[in-house]
C-alpha cells in the first residue's frame, strides 16, 4: 500500500513534554527506525535497502560521515539512518495534479516537515516570471532555459553555484569543473555553514582540514574528549565505536552545554544486553559548560600541562616532538603563563576542580583523541577555539601516532569528499593549474563568495543566477527573512533535489526544480549500471551502488545532469566532452585520478572492495605543509560573549527526527518532546529569575549591535537542564534569529551557538497555533 502525504499541516497544539532519556538506542533505536520503515516503504523494500545500506557491495547512507569499521555487521546502520533511507526511498510521488492545486503562494505558510512528507519529485517542473504555479517541463527545454541565462550574464560572477554535502565526488568533481569553465570561483557550500572554521584553523595549523585519525584509532585511545557534539543523535554509530573504545580501556570526557542522553549512556541495539542489561556509560566526566567556553577550557588545561613540565621537567611535555615538528611553542608558553583564571570561571561556568580533573586525565593518557562538531566551529572564536584544541595535542605529540589525534566529526555525508573534489571558493592554485591543464582552459584565480557572502551578494542584486547542487539553503543559512528576500531578487533559482523544501517554495523571478536519483537508486546511463564515490570523515573513499529502479524515467543523476548542462551551456568549448563523461562515470574517475592529489589510479582504487584512505600527512609520517612546514603552536586572545542582564545565550540544535534542515517526525524523544517543534530549552534556576514558568509561551527576540530586534513569537518554555545563562531552540526555525553578520572570525561560518536573546511572555497561550516571524 502506498502511504499517502499529510494533506494538513501541523501545529504544536498536542505538544507533549516528558522527562528526557538517559541513555540512546536500545530496543526503541530499532522501533523507530523499522516502524517508519516497513509502514512507508513495506517489508520487501525495507529488507532489500538496508541489508545493502554502508555495506562494501551496497550504497553509503546519506545521513552522516562516520566512518565505517573493516568488519561490517548485518544491520550497519543507526536508527537515524534507517530514517534517512526512508525518507528518500519512500515510494510516495509527487504528482502533476500537485503543482496545480499547490500556488507557490500557499506553499510559503507550510513547515519544512510537510514539505517533505509530500513524496518525491518525479519530473522537472519551471515556474515562469510572474506565475504562481510550477508546470511541468521537458529536460532539454529545462537545459536550454539555464544556458540562456547563463550565457546571458554580464559576468560569470553574477552566477553562484551552491553545493550539498550528499553529492557524490562524481557529480562534485563535474560541478566545479562547470562553474570554473562558465569563468566563476562562487561555489559556496554547506561546509561554509559548518566546518568551515575547522577547516581554516587546521590547514593553517597542521596543514590540512581533516581529520588526523583513522576509523581503528578510537579502539586504540586511551582518552577521547568530546566536544560540542552529540553523538547519539547526530552520529548515533559512533556510539559503538566510543563503546568498544571503553572495552579497550579508553576513558571518555564529554563536554557540552546539554546533558544529551547519548553523552549519558548507550545500549547497542546489536547485541543481547542492549536489550537487557544496563546502559553503557558513555562519558566517565561530563563537564557541563557554558556555551562559547570552551576556548577558556582549553587554554586552562594547557596552562595545567605547563605547569606540570616545570615541577618534573623532561616528563610531561613531548619535547622531541616539539622541538623536531613544531614551532610557536615559545610565545604559546609565555602568554598561557598569563591566563586569568577568573576569565576562566566568568566564560566557562566551570567549577575549577572539574578542570583540574580534566587536565589529570590529560595528562595521564598517552594517547588521546579531540573530536568536535558544531558546538565548537559556529562560535564568533570558533577557528582560535579549534587552533587551541591543535596546541592540547601538540604538547604531548598526541597527532601523528597510532590512538591520538584531531577528529572534526562531519555532519553531512559527502561533505569532505566535495572539498577535495573542488567545491570551495578559494581553491588553491595547484588545483586551479591541474584542472586547467586537464581540461584546456584557465581557470578563474580570484576567489568566489561563500554562503553568507553569497546571500549578501543577492541582496544587493550582484547574483541573477543561484543553483543549488541538493541542499536547502535557505533552511539552513542564517537570518531567514534577510536570505529568503534576496532569492526572490535573482533572475533564476535552479534547485537539484529529490524531495520538496524551503527553497524550492522561495524562488527567484523563474524557477526550475530539476529531479534527482537518490543514492538508494540504480544509476543506469548508456554504457550501463553506474556507481558512485565518496569520502568518509577520516579521509576514506569508496563506492556506492544504488539498489533499488527509480520511481521515474524522469528523474536522473546529479551527475548525469550537470553533464546535460555542461553540453546545453558550452557545446565543444575547451573540447571538454561533456555528454561522455555522463554516460560513463568512468570517464569522469580518470580526470580525477590527474587533477585532485592522492587520488591517482582513482578507478582502480575505487573498485578495491575496501575503497582507498587518502594520503594525510600528519597521520602519515608527521609531515605538517604550513607556511612554516612545522605544526604550528598558536597564540590566540581568549573571548567569550557577554550576555547583559535578564538575557540568555542561544544555541541552535537539531532534535532527534531530523538530519539537517530535513525533518523525519515531530519527536525529539532523547530530550522529552513529542508533537511539537516550537520550544525553548531553558535552565529551570534561569526561568525563576526571569520570572517566567515552565510551559509558559514567550516571544523570543535576538539582540545584535543596534540592528532591530529579529524575533519568533508563540515558543513554549521547556524548562530542561542546560548550562546556567544558556538556552536552545530547534533549527531551521531559530535560524530567523541569527544575523547574517554575526559569523565567526576569518572562517565566516554563522554564529549559531551564541545568540544573546531575550524572552518576553507571549499572548499566546501554550501549545497553540504556530510561530510568526516577524
């Protein structure tokens, strides 16, 4: 039976609020996973899809980038995964009949959870200038629409080509090569909004903007420190890796403003005491901190470390490691030596015991792993705060050795992969003479803009032409209403996607929805069946073969239709062959085996059932391609924000039925919500001195220079035990209060862990009706 869309929408007028979970997974990891699963798809297609999900001879799951273990078991998914499958393979169409009952008009009122649930886009569809309906559209028409604008431009730059992290490195790879070759570097992409700042501060750092670690290494660590992450939600698999890690004797520090339950404990749905027994305790020290503290924390340890060397000189610090791989620690040490410790305190809210602890852990473990996430890079310091985290491991040469290391953990699940294939802004010029070279054409050297550059660019009228490769920008970026006012500016927004969302409905002056193949689908061009490849957070790549016919003759790869688009745009240029590299991706691996560094032999290496590790110098053999050719130990000024008095500090957070801005159900069962997604987390002992009550409605306003207030009405009050002074709200609906100024130093990724807000009593009562924003 095919499951039919939610003609209604919600409301939070059911909402329900119980006590949170302490532990993730178990047996209601597999319910909700399989229940949603066989209801939406049925048995047959469920048991086909994810017996094959991360599996060597199936597909990668496009819900994260964790990274998979040599010994796959049976069901190598989490419960989020098996959420994610179903989302995309639902057999649910969009039809015709959709486009002409459904004004883009009444669309603009409808929640991102709605418009996903409507099923799968099945055929293009374009909205002309000056109509209020899609209509449906031929692809060579849809080819010939985009070339015409294009061509039409200006300037290249007046074109900006986002792209998402699920796109292959095939279809990656082609994108680049396709803006580069139209004459523009404004390739913003989801990492603009996420790691961005990782990547700023470890290439500068250490050389590169990845992981230093491999998959093995946490079975290995003798200490793993967990920062700003929340696994059981975000990454549930790595839960059985910090699992076996305990077994293996690893001690775990999780450090976060949230208790998040799989921070807490964790059952592995995989084995009998999963079911059974106790929860595994995950974290043997939380450290509940104040949000934006964490760069306070880091130097304090450091100084502990310091101070540690000079009551037993020559046993503490790794002074060989220092001295042969390493410069800065000098000045490192002199300005550590004059760290405030009351700054500490007012910035971390972190009793001085707990860090001592932390520091004795430190220094106790031999091996240790740094894993961070959003948490740590969406922060105004966000790039000194990853640079401080460097300097903890470099003092005991904890990067470089087998059990230690930095590990960025990734959100998205090609995200790393489509750095390395090109997609950034501001490539290199070694890339750029590559590319040139392979391709017969000199590519653009100034750099482009990025996600928030971008959005202002539109504002002020600079960009007529915005492609999206997958993504939902306009869920995802900063400040809602300034971003959805500039696409409406634009000449033509092109979205590649597999199902509905925010910015198919917020469009420029023309529209075009351009229908893709899902990585659950077989992927047949001219030449045969085609896999595709991707790259995992510690530098893995593989492949992935899609299982299951598509639900259209209509809808077609990522790949194969940007290939359409190079040939509709620019026929013979360059002698590139367009239409020969989307009919066989094999055609597409050789350019990249000559173009993109470690990937030489990329079609042998990818067929290997295993994939391939990208070669990673510091993990490697200690080699650091700074400006310097040493890891650098930094010196960074400490800051964190202050709130004035009666506001809080906001975090934006995903709740457990959500990957993105993508939204599987209206449960956020860790935390104790169900039915609902418009509340704040509000420490119980902070709603007393604001004078306000748990279940109260409040109007949420954000505070940023003199702008005026941006503001979400009608948010019911959760009281909930985070850190003193802070706060958290659902994204992509808090989004509306983050300014699009507000962005970390030099990375320019949003500011979304440190919102100062204020809450007034809402007229709204409880539960009712659904936030304006205003």
């Amino acid at each position: 039976m095919t499951p039919q869309a939610p003609k209604e929408d919600f409301s939070d007028a059911e909402i329900e609020v119980t006590e949170p979970k302490r532990y993730a997974a178990g047996l209601g990891g597999v319910f909700h996973s399989m229940e949603p699963a066989i209801t939406q798809m049925g048995l047959g297609r469920t048991a086909r899809l994810m017996t094959k999900i991360n599996h060597k001879d199936g597909f990668d799951c496009m819900s994260c980038a964790w990274p998979d273990p040599d010994h796959r078991k049976i069901a190598e998914f989490c419960e989020n995964g098996g959420k994610a499958v179903t989302w995309e393979a639902t057999p649910l169409k969009i039809e015709r009949s959709f486009w002409r009952e459904h004004s883009l008009s009444s669309l603009e009122d409808k929640t991102e959870y709605w418009l996903g649930m409507q099923g799968r886009l099945i055929e293009p569809v374009y909205k002309p200038k000056g109509a209020d309906h899609y209509e449906p559209i031929s692809w060579d028409a849809a080819y010939a629409k985009i070339a015409e604008h294009l061509n039409a431009l200006d300037s290249p730059d007046e074109a900006a080509f986002y792209t998402s992290g699920r796109a292959s490195n095939e279809a990656a790879f082609l994108y680049q090569l396709f803006a580069r070759v139209l004459g523009t570097n404004n390739l913003p992409d989801c990492s603009n909004m996420c790691h961005e700042s990782t990547g700023t501060a470890m290439l500068h750092t250490v050389g590169i903007g990845k992981s230093t670690i491999r998959y093995n290494d946490f079975l290995e660590s003798d200490l793993i420190i967990i920062m700003g992450q929340n696994p059981g939600t975000n990454h549930p698999r790595m839960l059985t890796a910090l699992q076996e890690a305990k077994e293996n004797g690893a001690k775990i520090v999780a450090i976060n403003p949230l208790p998040e339950a799989g921070l807490i404990g964790y059952k592995d749905p995989q084995r009998v005491r999963g079911y059974l027994g106790k929860p595994t305790q995950i974290a043997d020290q939380f450290i509940q901190i104040r949000s934006g503290g964490d760069m306070a924390l880091l130097q304090a340890v450091s100084k502990r470390v310091l101070e540690a060397e000079a009551k037993a000189p020559g046993t503490v610090l790794d002074h060989d490691f220092i001295e042969r791989h390493c410069d800065g620690f000098g000045a490192f040490a002199e300005h550590i030596a004059r760290l405030d410790e009351r700054e500490v305190a007012r910035a971390t809210g972190v009793p001085e015991a707990e860090i001592e602890e932390l520091a004795n852990r430190y220094l106790g473990a031999q091996k240790v792993i740094v894993c961070w996430a959003m948490g740590i890079t969406q922060h105004r310091k966000g790039v000194d705060t990853i640079r401080e985290i460097i300097n903890l491991l470099l003092l005991r040469g904890n990067i470089g050795k087998p059990g230690a290391g930095a590990s960025p953990i990734r959100g998205h699940s090609n995200v790393q992969g489509d750095r390395t294939m090109g997609v950034w802004e501001q490539m290199p010029d070694s890339f750029l003479d590559a590319l040139g070279k392979e391709f017969n054409f000199e590519p653009p050297r100034h750099h482009g803009v990025d996600a928030v550059h971008g959005i202002r660019a539109l504002d002020e009228g600079r960009i007529k032409v915005w492609m999206g490769l997958g993504g939902n920008l306009l869920g995802a970026i900063s400040d809602t209403n300034l971003a959805e006012s500039a696409m409406r500016k634009t000449r033509l927004s092109v979205q590649l996607s597999t199902k509905l969302n925010r910015s198919h409905v917020i469009t420029g002056e023309e529209a075009l929805i351009l229908p893709v193949l899902g990585r659950t689908e077989v992927d047949m061009q001219e030449t045969g069946p085609q896999y595709v490849t991707v790259e995992d957070s510690v530098c893995a790549v593989h492949a992935s073969h899609g299982q299951i016919p598509p639900l259209s003759d209509q809808m077609r790869s990522e790949t194969a239709i940007i290939a359409g688009l190079g040939h509709a745009t620019f026929g013979d240029r360059h002698g590139i062959d367009w239409l020969g590299m989307g009919r066989d991706y094999d055609v597409i691996r050789d350019h990249i085996s000559r173009v993109v560094p470690g990937c030489e032999n990329y079609n042998e290496k990818t067929r290997r059932k295993d994939g391939f590790v990208l070669p990673n110098g510091p993990r490697d053999e200690r080699r650091f391609d700074t400006e310097t050719g040493k890891a650098r130990i930094t010196v960074n000024e400490l800051e964190h924000v202050e709130c004035p008095p009666g506001r809080l500090l906001l975090q934006t957070v995903r709740s457990h039925d959500q990957f993105n801005t993508t939204i599987y159900s209206l449960n956020d069962r860790y935390r104790g919500i169900k039915k609902g997604r418009y509340v704040i987390f509000v420490n119980p002992d902070d709603l007393a001195e604001l004078g306000l009550a748990d279940g109260q409605t409040v109007d949420i306003f954000s505070e940023w220079k003199d702008e005026p207030d941006r503001v979400l009405r009608g948010f019911r009050v959760v009281a909930f035990p985070t850190a003193r002074g802070c706060a958290a709200a659902y994204f992509p609906e808090a989004n509306v209060l983050v300014p699009l100024d507000s962005t970390a130093l030099e990375s320019n990724t949003p500011v979304s862990k440190a919102v100062v807000i204020r809450l007034e009593p809402s007229r709204e009562p409880a539960g009712v009706g659904r936030p304006a924003v205003v």
